[in-house]
C-alpha cells in the first residue's frame, strides 16, 4: 500500500495541481518511481496506490503499471481514490481523513487478496531499499510490526517520527521500546520512513480500534497504540542514502545529490524504472548541443537543446537553452524555453514555462545561493524581468501581473 496522495504545503507551487508524489524528479522521472521501482526489485507484485489530492497527473503516469513489470495473472497496481457512496452507507462517504484511514476504507481490497504481510510506504522519499530484507527480518521476529529506522542529525529529529531501539540485533534491529511523533525534545536519532510491515489481523484490529479517535495517522496514532498495548514492535535498520523532500530545499538538494563523479543517488544501478509513455518522454529526439554551448556537470536527457552555458544543472525533456544563456544549481522540468541572455541560479522552473530574452532569475550568477527560488508551470514571462533570490512565482499568471512587476524581489511571492 502506496500512500501517495497528499499535498505538502512546504513544497508549495510544485504541488498546486499534483501530488507530491508526482512531482517530477532528476530529469525525466518522478518521486514515486523510487518506491514503485524498489517494489518491483523486492518481487512484490500486489500494489494498491492511495491517492486523494489531485490524483490526475498520478493517474497518467502510472498507466497500466506496465513500466514496473506490474501487469500479469497474479500481479497488479491498482489507484484507489475515496469515493463517496451512498448517504446509507457512512462509511463510504467521507474522504479519507488520514492516512490510516485511507487504508481503513480500502480493507476490502486488502482482504480480497488475502496477505501474509502487509506494507505500507509513503510514496515520496528517494531511496533504494530492498522489501524483502525488512519482510524477513518482521518474519524471523515474528513482530507484529516492523519499522525501517535511519539515523538523522539529532537537530533535525524533531521532524520525524522517532524510536528508541535497545540491542537484541545489533547493527540489524532491535525492539522499539519508546516511540514519539515528532517530539520537541527527541530523545533518539533513529528516525521512521514510513516504511511499515504488519501483521494483517494486527492491523485489521488496529484499525478498527482507531476509528472510535478524532486523529488517523499511522505515526501518530496507530503506532502509539500497538506500543501501549504492547504488541512487538521491531525496528529495521536502513543505512543508505534517503531523501526526504519535504521542503523545496530537500527537494532541490535531493536533484542536486545526483550530480558529481560518486553521486549519491545512483539511478542506473538502483535500477529505477519510470513510464516513458508519459508525455512521451520515450520518443523525444536525442538531444542537441549546439556550437559554442558549454555543459558541466549536469544531466541534459533526450529533447533539450542547448546553445548556451548549463552548470550543475538538470533539464528534463524539451527544455530549450537559448544562446548566451547561463543556467546554474537549476532544476527545470519539461518543455521550458530559455531565451537569450537569461540567467538562472538555485532555480526550480516547473513544466510549460516560456522566459524571454534578458530574464534573471534566482541568485546572483556564480554564488551559491541561500534560498532556491520557484516558478510554477505555464508562465510567459516578459523581455528584462528579474525575478529574485528566493521568490516564488505562481502557476499560470496572467501577462497584467508582469506589467506590474518588472522586478520581484528576493522573497517575494508573486500570484
């Protein structure tokens, strides 16, 4: 069970007409190609995708489930939106209030298939990880659930959901024998990824108990309660690479950790798979590097073209550099045109955008930038408008804004 459908208020723009999950990522995929290609890795063939909040774009990229080899007689992704029913039947009605309770009102689907273990992922973190190690570790404990655990920064701990381990498996696992959502005061650093094995009929009366409460999340609620009613809970140590992007700054670092000789993110070697049918990324021509175009230490994929400077960047398909332009610590999603003479730095440019010849966007060209500046898709911005360090550019705005605004300063929101 993918939990897929949320917006996140941090990342703003980016999530005005799609989930987080769907957000596209390092140039021609998006953030939930991560958990879907780690589940096709795992040999988990039976996915349910729960998705709420603007679920079109989700939808279409996940298709048939074909990119991830999830189409056969005994294998399948399925979407499950809520769905309002009849008044008669209350149960029905409402939308999903949580992300426990989205997989409360999709039991039925659960129990049609009849499983031995259930997991439930979030589907918005960039990490490469195994199912199966976790799985075998819940079964060789016999646990009633098993939580992936990472060690964060101690100053940044506050953010998550936080255990404390003791020894039985040393550097494996062990039993979580103190948990807090998000504690003021972490008493720990090993931080959940929401990554959860349960045992089914655990978690069929877990549920249930948990829809009698006000309050239906798992890391709030439904792992407090298992711990109160002393159920085993175990805790799976992941050591790897893991992304958490919630905030636009995690998500640009994120892109960003994707560059360089060792990159972090290896997406070749993890063995990440997307659906190069959406948008046709798959049938773009290859790209074009014009004379006197200059590229370092970037990821420019098929149907880009660039004459001009690109640094430290990556362009997802049909971007389009124009000369004597200069794109730095930039991440710019499909189908954006860069005219001549533009400058970008520490900039996220979401799909359809147009920026015509002069525009300056973001820091100052060849510094590092304290905050990533945001333009939301389908922007025709104007000849000599500079847009600031920081400032965050809505989706779709009409040209009388940009009358008003030749400049927009370091911050600004402009909408």
């Amino acid at each position: 069970m993918i939990l897929a459908g949320s917006r996140v208020d941090e990342l703003d723009v980016l999530t005005y007409y799609r989930p987080k999950s769907a957000i596209p990522f390092g140039g021609f995929a998006r953030v939930i190609d991560f958990s879907l290609s780690n589940l096709l890795h795992s040999g988990i063939e039976q996915v349910a995708i729960l998705s709420q909040y603007r679920s079109y774009s989700l939808i279409n990229h996940i298709g048939t489930g074909a990119a991830w080899d999830m189409i056969g007689r005994n294998r399948g992704v399925s979407i499950l939106p809520p769905v309002k029913g009849h008044e008669a039947r209350e149960e029905q009605t409402d939308w999903y209030r949580g992300t426990a309770d989205a997989v409360y009102k999709n039991l039925d689907f659960v129990r049609y298939h009849q499983p031995r273990e259930i997991l439930i992922l979030s589907g918005d973190h960039i990490y490469n990880m195994n199912y199966q190690d976790i799985i075998d570790y819940h079964d060789q404990k016999d646990a009633d659930l098993t939580i992936a655990f990472l060690k964060v920064e101690k100053e940044s701990a506050s953010r998550f959901g936080i255990a404390a381990i003791d020894d039985e498996d040393g550097e494996l696992g062990g039993r979580v024998t103190a948990y807090w959502e998000k504690p003021e005061k972490p008493e720990s650093d090993w931080a959940s990824l929401t990554v959860l094995v349960f045992k089914p009929e655990v978690l069929y009366e877990a549920l249930e108990k948990n829809q009698q409460t006000e309050s239906y999340e798992f890391g709030r609620d439904i792992i407090p309660q298992l711990m109160a009613a002393c159920k085993k809970v175990y805790a799976y140590k992941y050591r790897g690479y893991w992304g958490y992007t919630r905030t636009i700054e995690e998500y640009w670092q994120s892109n960003m950790d994707l560059l360089g000789d060792a990159p972090l993110i290896d997406m070749e070697s993890w063995g990440l798979r997307t659906n190069l049918e959406h948008r046709g990324i798959g049938d773009v021509q290859p790209a074009l590097i014009r004379d006197g175009a200059s590229i370092h230490n970037s990821l420019v994929y098929n149907g880009c073209v660039v004459e001009g400077i690109v640094r430290n960047s990556i362009l997802f398909p049909g971007v389009h550099v124009a000369k004597g332009a200069v794109v730095e610590n930039s991440v710019l999603f499909f189908n954006n045109k860069i005219g001549e003479n533009c400058s970008f730095n520490k900039v996220i440019v979401d799909v359809n955008s147009t920026f015509a010849e002069g525009v300056s966007v973001g820091a100052d060209l060849g510094s590092s930038g304290d905050r990533v500046t945001v333009v939301g898709w389908d922007n025709h911005v104007p000849a000599g408008v500079c847009i600031g360090e920081g400032a965050t550019i809505y989706p779709h705005l009409q040209q009388e804004k940009w009358t008003e605004h030749k400049d927009v300063a370091n911050g600004e929101v402009l909408k």
